[in-house]
C-alpha cells in the first residue's frame, strides 16, 4: 500500500491551529504525527491549513436530463476546485430519480466523477415500494413547496406514509410548510432533515423542535439579501427566495447560538441564458462557499472549527456517512489545503462549473482552498486536475429508533443566540467534548 507523508501541515483541533505531519497510508489517514517520518512519496504543505475537505449534502447534478446546464464530470471539477471532496446529489432531474432504475443509472453517469458522491432519493406521492427498495441513499427528498423538477407533494397524507417508511428524510419546506412537517414528524417520532432555511421564522420554529429536526442553511441565504436580489435582476431568482437583513442576521445568530447543523451550497446550476429568458430558480455555489466562509473567518464571524464542524464533521454524522468527516485516524483522507491570507476575487468566467456565472460576481474574498486530496490522491493544486476516479459514499444503517434530544450535533448554547464569538469559541470545543461523550 503507498504511503504518502504529508509534511508541515496545520490542522483544526479544539479551536486550536496545530503544527504536524499527515501520514497517508493509502486512501486512509494513518496517523497524524510530530516527527516528519519517511514515506513512498513526501508532499511539503509549507504551513498551510488543511481542513477536512466539505462534505456538500446539497447539490443538484443536471445529468440526466440538463447536461447542458452541468455534469457528473463538471460538477466533479468545480467541486475539487472548491475545496470539497464529497457531494451528495439531489433528485428533481428530469426524469426524476423516483426509482431503482433511475438511481442505478445516475450512480452509472456518476463514474465520471473525480471526487466521492452520494444520492438523495425523490419521492412523488406514488413510488414507496421504490423507496422502500432503493439502497444506500442518503435522504428520500420531500418537496413541499415549488421548485424546478416537477417533484412537490400536494398532500400531507403522502408526506406521512413517507415519513414512516423511508430511512431518513430531507424536505424543501418553506414558512408555514416547514412548522406543518416539523409537527408531523415530531408526532411520528422522526427527525428530519429541513434544506436552506432562510428566515427567522423558521429559526425560531428550529429552536422550538430541536429533537425533530436538523438545519440547513445555504450561503446565498448567509451572504446575500433582497437588495443582492433585485440587483441580480433575473440571475437573482433562487428557492428559496433571498431575504431580509434581519432574516440574514437571525442566520448568523442561529449559527452562533448552535442551531444550525449543516452548511450546504444548493448548488443549483442554470445557464446564464437560461436565467436571462425566464423565470428560473437556482445559483451555482460549489466554487464560492469554502472562500465565502473562510472570508467569514478572516472577519471573525466564524471560527476555523465552525468551518469544519458545519461543512464536514455535521454533513458526515447527519447522512451517517460512513468513514467520512474528520481528519482523525481510520478516516478517508479527503482534505483541503486551505490558504487563509489569498485574496481574489470572483469572477463567473473563471468558474469551471457549466454556468459560469456567480450571484457573488466581483466580491473579493480572502482565504481559498488550494489542494484537494480525494482518499489520499491529490486530485487538484494550483489550477491543475491529476485523474482520479470518484466513489459512491457508503451509508451507515440506521438505528430504527428515533433521535433523542441527546443526539443534537451541537447544543444549544446556554447563553442565547447573541454571546461574543470568542465565547462562542469556548463553547465550541466544549460542545465537540459533549458530543463525543454522548456518542460513547
Ligand atoms: C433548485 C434547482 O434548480 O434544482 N433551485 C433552487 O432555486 N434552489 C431546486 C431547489 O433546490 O429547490
Ligand atoms: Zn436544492
């Protein structure tokens, strides 16, 4: 097995930034050491930080169906390029990925990937014996309320009977949608799994129900507003819609204060064209969410580890992906080599997913991902792409009863939403010490 050594990292650990070398013993993170040992091949990471690469739980592949728009390959490209290493792929394409047969054929069009991937399953009111079928998914994908595809459930009856069989769900609920499958699942003793929430009502409704669901957030909804929107003209056209200052600012809170779970591009490609001739909904986000966060860092609105903690560790433990999440021994080495003090701005044509246009054109953002390791393979550094073939994630099963209040990823902090982010710094290592104990 080929050993890789890689020297004079930096690495996250209990908010603390620390100096080691990484030892890769083939697609796995052997061991995390003090002395530079010897290896089959040594690659000097020169100081940089290496974080473990971002597991993105929300994306939206267009093959079948658009491939105009992006593919398995392209996806793959903008991925690696963005510092992520692991997608989880979301079902509304056209046809919808409502059965086995369709499922097996996404998971063959998604070999040409370089970097690993997962499927969320679609459900459209009439295919449980498929759901019930389907093996290895990370989510059955609840539409209630409007979007692309044509996958939104009319009726809560079918949304129930789902909810009772499926292993896990994700739902697209917006306002009053949100509270209704909160208080449904919450009845049947599940807990699922609610996409880009975005307003401070349904922050409020996430803090009420913490055993019953998991959040979301994008970060159009984390760095943009309505004003960005109106802007954008018709480029501005995303589900959900962009929203207030104050909803943006309970965004920020809920994070600081422990309520969200995940932070998920909903990378939503659509040709510029596209958006330009009609009413169509959905940002590309793959390329721009490690450096929007890592400009948030710099600004010292998040920490490294918050970085970590929402883009890698929660993605990994919410879809229970198997092996994946943390840069600990036994894990597959997916990392991102990080470099805090580049600062470049965006630019849509320089973007290598298919749309190449960006909501956050022109902003100049400091801190960007500059190396991908995918299972130990370097697939990108500096602008180059070393072939790699991607892999199917493995979904560990779930326990058949219920999540308790126990299994929050990360509790609620004590003091409110509002504490200072040096506290919430403190509390931050301390939330992680919990969880490993609560995880025995
Ligand atoms: C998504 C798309 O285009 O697939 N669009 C979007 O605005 N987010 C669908 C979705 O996630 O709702
Ligand atoms: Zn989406």
């Amino acid at each position: 097995m080929k050993s890789t050594l890689l020297k004079n990292c930096r690495i996250v650990e209990n908010n603390k930034l620390i100096s080691c070398h990484l030892f890769l013993e083939g697609e796995k993170i052997g061991h995390i050491s003090d002395d530079p040992i010897t290896a089959d091949e040594v690659i000097d990471i020169k100081g940089k930080i290496v974080i473990p690469g971002m597991i993105d739980c929300h994306v939206h592949c267009r093959e079948p169906g658009n491939p105009q728009k992006e593919d398995y390959l392209t996806i793959s490209r903008a991925a690696a390029k963005g510092g992520i290493t692991t997608f989880l792929d979301m079902p509304n394409n056209t046809p919808p990925t409502t059965t086995v047969e369709r499922l097996e054929e996404k998971r063959v069009l998604a070999k040409k990937s370089l970097v690993d991937y997962g499927f969320h399953f679609g459900a459209d009111g009439k295919n449980e014996q498929e759901i019930k079928n389907a093996k290895n998914i990370a989510s059955v994908k609840l539409y209630l309320d409007l979007t692309t595809g044509g996958l939104k459930l009319d009726d809560f009856s079918s949304v129930e009977r789902i909810l009772n069989i499926a292993p896990f769900c994700a739902v697209h609920a917006e306002q009053e949608n949100l509270t209704n499958v909160i208080s449904l699942a919450s009845g049947l003793k599940k807990k699922v799994y609610a996409c880009h929430i975005s307003t401070a009502a349904e922050i409020q409704e996430i803090r009420k129900n913490r055993k019953s669901v998991f959040a979301e957030v994008a970060p159009h909804h984390l760095f943009l507003t309505e004003d960005d929107a109106a802007s954008l003209g018709m480029l501005g056209h995303v589900r959900p819609a962009l929203k207030t200052k104050a909803d943006q600012e309970a965004l920020w809170n809920a994070i600081a204060g422990g309520l969200v779970d995940t932070i998920a591009t909903d990378h939503a490609p659509h040709l510029k064209e596209e958006k330009m001739e009609k009413e169509i909904y959905g940002f590309p986000g793959l390329e721009t969410v490690i450096p929007l966060l890592l400009h948030a860092v710099n600004e010292k609105r998040l920490t490294l580890q918050d970085v970590v903690v929402l883009t890698s560790r929660n993605p990994a433990k919410v879809f229970g992906i198997h092996n994946k999440g943390q840069l600990k021994e036994g894990f597959d080495a997916d990392l991102a080599v990080i470099d805090l003090d580049l600062e470049k701005e965006v630019r849509g044509t320089c973007l290598l997913t298919k749309c190449a246009w960006s909501p956050f054109e022109g902003k100049v953002l400091k801190g960007w991902p500059v190396a991908t390791f995918i299972r130990g393979t370097l697939v990108y550094r500096d602008g180059n792409f070393f072939p790699h073939q991607g892999k199917e994630i493995t979904i560990i099963a779930r326990r058949p009863q219920p999540p308790t209040r126990e299994q929050n990823l990360i509790p609620e902090n004590p003091e409110g939403e509002n504490s200072p982010s040096l506290q919430r710094e403190k509390e931050g290592s301390l939330s992680l010490q919990q969880e490993e104990e609560n995880n025995g």
